[in-house]
C-alpha cells in the first residue's frame, strides 16, 4: 500500500500519519455471503483468483484512476468476473512471460462493493492482462457512473482524504 503524508481526519479529528493511496479486499463481495463452513466445501481461492461452485470464476486487478499533480495513480483493488473460458485462458498463461500479449481484453462483471460511491456491484468492465506479477488492469465501461467518470478524469488529493475520512469511520477492508 502506497502512503503520502499525514493529514488531520474530519471524521475522528485526530492525526492519521497516513493517507492511504490504495484499498482493497481479499475476496468478491459473493465470497462473503457464503457462510463460513460452506466456504470449506464450495470456495476456492487464493490471492488473485476465486471460484465458486465450479461456475462463478474471479480474478483481482486494479481499478486506477489518475491523481492531479501525482505520478502514480489511486487504487482500488477489486474482484471482477470471468466466464470459464477466459478464467481458464488466465490460468494457462498465467506464468508465462509476455502473458498481456497471449490474452485479449476480456469481459467482467465488477465483483466488489466499494463504499464512498453509489453501488459498483456489476458494473460493466474490461480486464487487460499486464505482466507476470501485475494484477490485471480493470477499465470500467464509460458510463455516468461517479466510479468510471473518476477513472477517465481523474481526482485530486482533497477526494482522496475524503475517501480517507469515510474508511476512518467504517473498517479499512470492506
Ligand atoms: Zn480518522
């Protein structure tokens, strides 16, 4: 996770040393519904990839979105869905130099509730594959969407802390 300087939260009032330029979670919002012993019997995954039941497949990537005056970008780092046939393309490639080149765009339903917007849950997407070790790029579908209008003009520091203020009050995962 990246950090930039400190910044006095509106939300608690205190100090937080860091504002951070990056959240995410560690599985799909679907991954969540399922109760604990279930997940045993009808989950699998690991850091970057999820299946459910055998038929609903998940990859992570990195929604980013350009910061005013800042090289690099904010990210939300969140699940969206494949079909099989493109989930089995990724994991064949997976570990294969040059990988972005052997897979096209593909298709994904946004598969994370992000707070601070209006529900994100399936919103349109196109994931792009980037080098051995990157999570894949996810390219929101241009829509009036607060989230794709962010992705395609950017946001400056002041929507950052903002963001900031409105995890200090929920959990830092969501
Ligand atoms: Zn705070």
């Amino acid at each position: 996770m990246n950090n930039i300087k400190g910044y006095i939260c509106s939300c608690c009032g205190k100090y937080h040393d860091k504002l951070p330029m990056s959240y995410g979670n560690q599985a799909p919002y679907h991954w969540y519904q399922i109760s604990l012993e279930e997940k045993e019997t009808r989950c699998e995954i690991n850091s970057d990839i999820c299946v459910i039941d055998d038929r609903y497949f998940f990859i992570r990537g990195c929604i980013e979105i350009p910061v005013a005056g800042m090289l690099e970008p904010f990210i939300w780092d969140v699940w969206v869905s494949l079909n099989e046939s493109n989930i089995k393309k990724t994991i064949e490639v997976w570990d294969i130099k040059g990988r972005e080149e052997k897979v096209k765009p593909m298709f994904g339903w946004l598969s994370t509730s992000i707070p601070c917007y209006p529900e994100t849950l399936n919103l349109k997407t196109m994931v792009h594959m980037r080098r051995v070790g990157v999570r894949p790029f996810i390219e929101l579908e241009p829509t009036e969407h607060p989230l794709s209008v962010e992705q395609r003009k950017g946001i400056t520091m002041d929507r950052i802390k903002q963001i900031a203020e409105q995890f200090c009050s929920e959990s830092r995962s969501f």
